[in-house]
C-alpha cells in the first residue's frame, strides 16, 4: 500500500476536498497473528481478520477509517495498531466497570487517551442476566447496578473526565434498558452538558417496532437526541441481510426511515461491526457499504456523506 492510500487523504485525485468514509462500528479480531482478546463475540480464531486483511477490505470499498471498539485486555495489542495505522483505526477503549469510577480506574483512562491515543470511551456494564451468564456475580458491580443508574453520583467522576477530556462516551442501548437508559441519559447530560454521546446500536431497533411495522419511540429518546447537537445514534443498515436474519430495522427499515424523519442526517453515523460478522467477507462489507444508497432513496448524497463519515470526524474530532 502506498502511503497515501494508508494516510486515506481527504483530498481527491483532482485535489478538491472529498468527505472522509469512516466506518462508526467494528472490532479488530487479530493483530497480525495475535488474537485480541475481546468477550462480546465468540468466533472461531480463523475467522478473525487482521489490521492488514481489515485495511484491505476498507481500500476496496472506499472506506477510509474504522471506529474500532476494544476490551481493556485488548488495550495494549490495540495501542500498537494505533501506533502502526492512526489514519485506518479510531480507538474507542472499554474499561471494567467495577473499578472504572476509581482513582485508579480514572488514571487509567487518562493513560489510555493522553498516552495510547484512544478517542472515546465504551461504557456497557452488560445487562445483569447476561453477566450471569457469562459466570460472574452481579452484585460485584454494586448497588444500585449500573446498567440501569448511570446517572448516580458513582459515575460522575468518569463523565467529568470524559467531559474535560473532550471524548465521547459510547452507551449501549438494549431491550432490557430500553425504558430507563434515556431518562439516565438526560440526567447525565443536564449535569455535563459538554459530554458528547454515542448511542451504540441506535435506539434499539428491535424493541421500536410493531407487528405492523409501526415505529414507536420513547419520548425522551427523542427529547435526548433532538435536544442535544452531540448526541449521537449508531447504524448499522445490512448487517442481518445476508446472514438471512429479519432486518432488525422492520421488514421495509421503517426504523430508518423514522430516525432520518425524528433526526435528520445530522445524528446518524454508519457501522459495520466488522470485522466480527458472520461472514466477514468483502461481498458483506461492500452490501453494508452499499445499504443506504441502495435502500433510502430519500437521502441525498450530502445525507449520505455526513451518515457515513461526516458525523464522526466531528464526533472524534478527527
């Protein structure tokens, strides 16, 4: 590759201003032949794709960048890939949530913005059935829990930070907070009104839609996202369609539709998940890629272009 390919100029062939392509949402399975540790998803080691196999399948679909979300036992492989590629992969660091609002686990974010080069953090303490699951005790998160408290005097010392060091903060939206996670937001943002959010998976889709295809929103998802110029909603339009699973967007993405018409352009910002998919291949990446062109015809270029890069150079300040 040369080395204006790996620096993704915006500057096009004619040399007038191009926007950047930045994927909002993926992971990265392997380090040259290093697994990276990462407990959201269990695939097979050999279908993990490294730095060098993900930056292919970016050139050959025209993405210039990846929002790339790591575990904190991941954090160390993942500092050298910021190291060795810093225009192909936005770090986003995840820290444990049992110590993360500690003196110690606040230095530790510090180090790995400051020093490693980390650009968000990705708060998901887990709904608390799944971590039962997964064989750990709920309760080591303390009480009251912080899937569904956020907003508590606990955490406050981890958004003031975030707030000061200019980062967003990623929150997951699931069906089991889908009720309580957005009032927890306001309190958040009304208590540090520069604290920029990243709402991951969107408001979730699942839970918004009727058997008829209706699409119902919590009033103060709506109020947070239309109130706040930087709060954010994560998409990932196409990610089901090949793997022959129901469109968690409705059966005609009426759930799109409804985040472009409540939230404009301007709010959205594309995902893959990649490289941790199914078939992490180049004909899914460029289906995904594709997706909105193809599906929304509603969206103009410029819509297009603030979707799938636009928002999140801003978001990242890249």
């Amino acid at each position: 590759m040369t080395q204006g390919s790996e620096m993704a100029s915006d500057q096009g062939s004619t040399g007038t201003h191009r926007q950047r392509v930045i994927d909002n949402h993926g992971h990265i399975g392997k380090i040259g032949n290093t697994v990276v540790p990462d407990a959201y998803l269990e695939i097979a080691d050999e279908m993990r794709l490294n730095e060098r196999e993900h930056i292919d399948l970016m050139d050959a679909v025209g993405v210039d960048a990846a929002v790339v979300h790591c575990m904190e036992d991941g954090l160390p492989l993942c500092k050298e890939l910021l190291k060795q590629h810093p225009a192909r992969f936005i770090g986003v660091c995840k820290q444990d949530e049992r110590t993360s609002f500690t003196d110690e686990g606040l230095e530790r974010l510090r180090m790995y913005v400051e020093e490693w080069g980390f650009k968000a953090l990705y708060y998901d303490p887990w709904p608390p059935e799944a971590r039962v699951s997964q064989g750990m005790d709920p309760a080591e998160w303390g009480d009251p829990d912080p899937f569904h408290h956020l907003y508590i005097d606990r955490y406050a010392p981890i958004w003031r930070l975030c707030e000061s060091l200019r980062i967003p903060v990623c929150f997951v939206s699931y069906r089991q907070n889908f009720e309580m996670l957005w009032s927890g937001l306001l309190k958040i943002k009304a208590r540090f009104p520069r604290l920029t959010i990243v709402v991951i998976h969107g408001i979730d889709p699942r839970s918004l839609v009727s058997d008829d295809g209706g699409v119902t929103m919590p009033e103060q998802a709506v109020e947070l996202v239309r109130q706040h110029d930087d709060v954010f909603l994560d998409l990932l339009p196409g990610l089901d369609g090949m793997r022959g699973l129901p469109s968690r967007y409705g059966p005609n993405d009426e759930v799109i539709r409804a985040y472009y018409d409540t939230f404009g352009p301007t709010k959205l910002m594309w995902g893959t998940e990649f490289t941790f998919v199914g078939k992490p291949t180049l004909e899914q990446y460029r289906y995904q890629f594709d997706y909105l062109a193809q599906r929304c015809p509603y969206m103009t270029e410029e819509d297009l272009g603030l979707i799938r890069g636009g928002n999140a150079v801003r978001t990242y300040r890249l």
